[in-house]
C-alpha cells in the first residue's frame, strides 16, 4: 500500500479513461503513466467491458483504478472481481456511507464483499497495493462531503480521500475549478485526509489547477478525450505552421 506519508515531490501521475477500447487503453498505459482511473459513472466503460480494459492496463504493468457509478455494493464487487487495483466511489457525504462502501470492499468478518471464483484471482498484482489489498477510495465532491470530511477520513476501511474538483466547485457556488473558494475547501479536505493518515487524491484537468494539487498522492492529470483533443490540436497547429514556412 501507498503510505499516507508519500514524499508529495513523487505525485502518482494517472489518465482519466471515459471512452477509449482495450486497443487506446493499451497505447495509453505505455505511454508512462502511473495508473489508469476507469470511469464507470460518465464514461461509455461498461462492468461486462472492464475485464478488457483490465487486461489492456495490465499488459504495461499500469494499475487501474474504478471509479463505479454510485455506491451499489454489488457493482464494487464486480469491479473489484474483474481485478481493479481498487474503486473511487463517488458522492461520499457522510461516514455511514464511507463505513458502507468500505465494508462492500472487504470480505467478512470485517466486511460484506462475498467471495467466489473471479478474475481477481489471477490478475496481476497491484504496484498501488503490492500486498494485494484493494484500494477503497471515497470520492468528496459536495458541500456535505466537504462539511463531513473529518468523518469520511476516520471511517474504518476507507483507505483514502479523492476529490471531485468540478462537482465540488459547483456545489458550493463557485465560479470554476480555481475559484478560491473551490481551492479553499481542496486544501481543506486534502489536509484533513493527511491528518487521519489516508492517502489523497483528485482529478484536474487543468495546469493551474495541478498546481493547486502538488501535495495529492494520486493526481488524474486529464480524460482521454482531452488528450485526444490536445494531441490533435498540437499536430494540427504544427502541421499548418510548417506549409506556411515552406510556402513563403
């Protein structure tokens, strides 16, 4: 397990996955990412798809973390069955739904996740979780959440905090993601995390926003589809700039 204490100058750099197939997922991972964040609740990504994607991550030895579509124990189980390194669950507001997820994680007594014959069972293990753990993380993106922090952290099972930026600015009124308002209530929750000794961790999309998250162990640097979109973009600009130089 990544300690809480992780040197913040080493962030874990990963790639938010919403649409791309095993084949995109396969040239993602090797391009030097740390993990993969597989997006089950905006993204196109299916449960029945996720072994797939699974494998695709697994070819780089790039571990790939699930977030699920709300709190459902039995989609936790599947994603977790079908050999995620751990889930991001979303919409955490309070400790009886952290206590809940954790316990959908963990296998009895100490919690409720049922076992039996998986792809858990043979796929590789986790560099995020090298003694096989998975990774329950809870997902703080509202103004309960962020109100609740405290509680969510101390929850027994929950391994850490991962912040919902976009959500979050728009729970509490604010204008973006860098709104200091917005930025106030990240620095709060990720310090809270550090104080229980979780580990923390948020997606960005931003490079100002990155900057505001140094101090995360786990930093989503984008989606897919922005990379796409920026890649294209790049190519494009320096394909047009170099005909305008070759014509003058």
């Amino acid at each position: 397990m990544i300690p809480a204490n992780t040197p913040h100058t080493n962030n874990r750099l990963g790639a938010w996955l919403t649409f791309l197939d095993a084949h995109g997922v396969e040239a993602l991972s090797g391009s030097g990412f740390d993990w993969i964040g597989i997006d089950l609740q905006h993204g196109t990504a299916t449960l029945d798809g996720l072994p797939g994607l699974l494998r695709a991550c697994e070819l780089n030895r790039t571990p790939a973390l699930v977030r699920t579509s709300g709190h459902s124990a039995a989609e936790i189980g599947r994603a977790l069955d079908a050999g995620a390194a751990g889930v991001v669950v979303p919409m955490v507001e309070s400790a009886a739904q952290a206590a809940a997820i954790a316990a959908a994680c963990t296998f009895p007594p100490e919690g409720v996740r049922s076992s039996g014959a998986s792809r858990s069972a043979i796929a590789a293990p986790s560099p995020l979780q090298p003694e096989g753990k998975v990774l329950c993380l809870a997902m703080i993106e509202s103004a309960a959440g962020l109100a609740n922090a405290g509680a969510i952290a101390q929850a027994d099972g929950i391994d850490g905090i991962f912040v919902g930026p976009y959500d979050l600015a728009l729970s509490l009124g604010a204008d973006g993601v860098t709104d200091p308002k917005t930025l106030d209530a990240i620095g709060h929750v990720l310090a809270v995390a550090r104080n229980h000794g979780k580990l923390t961790g948020a997606f960005s999309g931003s490079a100002e926003l990155s900057g505001a998250l140094r101090d995360a162990d786990l930093l989503a640097v984008d989606s897919d589809l922005a990379f796409l979109r920026s890649g294209a973009e790049a190519k494009l600009a320096a394909t047009r700039a170099a005909l305008s130089t070759a014509r003058q």
